[in-house]
C-alpha cells in the first residue's frame, strides 16, 4: 500500500508542543522575583533527575494574555525565560504536516509577546537585563498510539514519509534516502512506543511523554545558553578585529603603575571562568545515570541539536581572544620595558651631570 492511498487520512488524535526561550540579562534573583506581587506563582514539581540548584520558577502570563494554548512560562535564575505552548489536534498526520509551518511561525510570533510582557515584570530583578540578543526553540509532535490499529513497525512503515518530512516542516515527500536517515534513529522504551528526534523537532508515537517533555525543554534551555556565549564571543571578536581594543590610556603604560585594562578582551579570563560555571551547571543539572532511556534520549538530542558543536566553537572563539589579549599584552609589556630602559637611562645620565657639575 503506497503513501498516497486512502491510509493518509487516517485520524490521529495528539498534541504540538512548542517549546521557546529567551535570554533576558546574566542573571534573575528569583528570591526578589517570588516577593513581588506583580507575578502569580504556579506550583512546580521537577522531574526525578533535576538538581535543586536549577529548579526555576513557574508562573502564569501576566494578565491581560490571549494565549489560550499557553502551558507554562518558567523563569531560570541565568537570565532566561522559557515558555510551553500545547496545541491539542484530531486529524489526519497529511493536514499536520501542511499545517505544521504555519502554527510554528505563529507561536513565534505569539511567544515573543508573552515573554516580553514576563520581562517587563522582572527587569528590575535582573543583572543587565535586554529583551533579548538571542533566542532558541523547538517542535514536538506526540501522537496518542492506536496499539490495536497501528504499532510503531507499521506507522513506520505506513507514514514513515509524512513524519520524515513532517519533523523537517516540509510538505513535500522526501528522498528515500533523506527519510531513511531521519527513521533509522528512532528509539522506544516499550513495544509499539517510538520518539524520532531531528535537529528542529521531534515525533512521539507514545501516551505517556510527560516527563520526556521535560528533557527536550531542558535542551532547548541547553542551545540558547549556548547561542548566548557564542553571540557574546562573536561581539568580542568584532570588536578586536576593528582594533578597538588597543585604545588605552597612557598610563596603562607606565612601568610603576598598573592600571587595570578595559578594553573589549580584557577580562576574557572572567568571561572564560563565567561561560565554564553555567554550562557546567547546566551539564550537571540533570542526573540520568540510572535512567537508561532518558540517557539515551537525552544523548540523542544532545547530538541532534549539535550542542557538542557549539561548545566546541565557543572554546574555539575564547581560545581566539585570549591569543589576542596575550599578543597585547605582551606588547604593553614591551613598552614598559622599553620605557624603564628608558628612565634608567635618563636617571644615568642625571646622576654622570650632577657629578660633572659638583666637580666643576
């Protein structure tokens, strides 16, 4: 039976989350942020494998909202807000698929209205706070399993070709080849239960996906961190290569004064310090060691969503930097030295005239 056979409007029933997040400053003091008035707090239970130390805090939308597909708006003492949308469906996975490109450019949309009304509630809580340089979001299409109609095997094999372009928001059938890639990669924890994860959204044929729901917020929470660092570095980076970083004072110098360096890669050593603590907490916020499925659910995304690569372009970039703050250092260093030389010289020459002098 082909694709294109009366099979593609089989009804489906399920759901579309959304997950977005925002970076709003370097830090939120949710302890100010729990003692305002302005913000109704929501009760949070984390997943089993979440540290204390990253718990974030849970929140309605400040009212007046329109979203009535709004599920969650948590806000994370790193200087991030995140937000969930669900949008219920009963249809065929064919009308999805043609739908799906639009709801996402909605929810866009949508997301950064409500998280802008949430920042407005909490800028004065937040260390340099700017709505925002960079932003991350992802797509999850659960599908409620008909296990008496249609197994995981057989949904493969029937609507491998939808969900294969589905999960890539297109509309179009793709290669065998491209689509073979996407499915070959689907895991399950029971028999007829599958998850296939992709670089912008992923496909769960499951009715129990709550607490996997969590892990696919998490890493999208993981990527703007990322993203963020990665911006900021590029900043730097910018404004080294235009050489502003060499406009320093005349005292920076002297040989007897030090004084401290402000230009754009100065403190790269603090930044270094700063980006190693949060993505480090982050890594460390989850604790799946003996959670086999969520371990490799969790290595899957951190794979799909290339957060190994970005840490490897932010060490690259800060590696960059602090050659560059070496090579000017080293030539201040130069110049003291050449200007010690110099005064030693001159003091030289002083105490030889002052000599000629007593004797004359």
């Amino acid at each position: 039976m082909s694709e294109n056979e009366p099979k593609s409007n089989h009804i489906f029933t399920g759901n579309i989350f959304i997950f977005h997040a925002f970076d709003i400053g370097d830090e939120v003091n949710l302890d100010k942020v729990k003692l305002s008035s302005s913000l109704i707090q929501r009760p949070y239970i984390p997943p089993k494998y979440f540290k204390n130390y990253h718990i974030p805090l849970s929140i309605d939308l400040p009212h007046p909202h329109s979203t009535s597909k709004f599920q969650s708006c948590k806000i994370h003492s790193f200087g991030a807000i995140s937000l969930t949308y669900k949008i219920p469906f009963q249809d065929s996975l064919e009308n999805i698929r043609e739908k799906l490109s639009k709801i996402y450019e909605d929810y866009q949309e949508e997301s950064s209205k409500n998280a802008s009304s949430v920042y407005k509630k909490i800028s004065n809580d937040t260390i340099k706070p700017k709505f925002f340089n960079t932003r991350a979001s992802y797509l999850v299409i659960q599908v409620d399993p008909q296990l008496d109609k249609i197994d995981a095997m057989k949904l493969k094999e029937q609507f491998g070709g939808i969900i294969a372009s589905m999960v890539r928001f297109e509309t179009e059938t793709l290669s065998e080849y491209q689509k073979n890639e996407i499915l070959e990669d689907a895991i399950g924890y029971f028999r007829g239960d599958m998850i296939i994860v992709d670089p912008e959204s992923a496909f769960i044929y499951d009715d129990e996906y709550e607490e996997v729901l969590d892990l696919f917020e998490f890493s999208n929470l993981q990527e703007l961190q990322l993203k963020y660092f990665d911006w900021i570095l590029d900043q730097q980076l910018n404004l080294a290569y235009e050489g502003k970083n060499i406009r320093l004072p005349l005292k920076a110098y002297l040989p007897f004064i030090r004084t401290p360096w402000k230009g754009p890669v100065a403190d790269i050593e603090k930044l270094r310090v700063d980006i190693s603590v949060i993505t480090e907490r982050l890594e460390s916020s989850i604790k799946i060691v003996r959670e086999s499925y969520f371990t490799e659910l969790y290595s899957l995304l951190v794979e799909k969503l290339d957060l190994n690569g970005w840490h490897n372009s932010i060490n690259r970039k800060l590696n960059i930097l602090s050659e560059i703050r070496a090579v000017f250092q080293h030539k201040i260093d130069a110049i003291r030295e050449d200007l010690l030389s110099i005064l030693i010289i001159i003091l030289i020459f002083i105490e030889l005239m002052v000599a000629i002098l007593k004797k004359g």
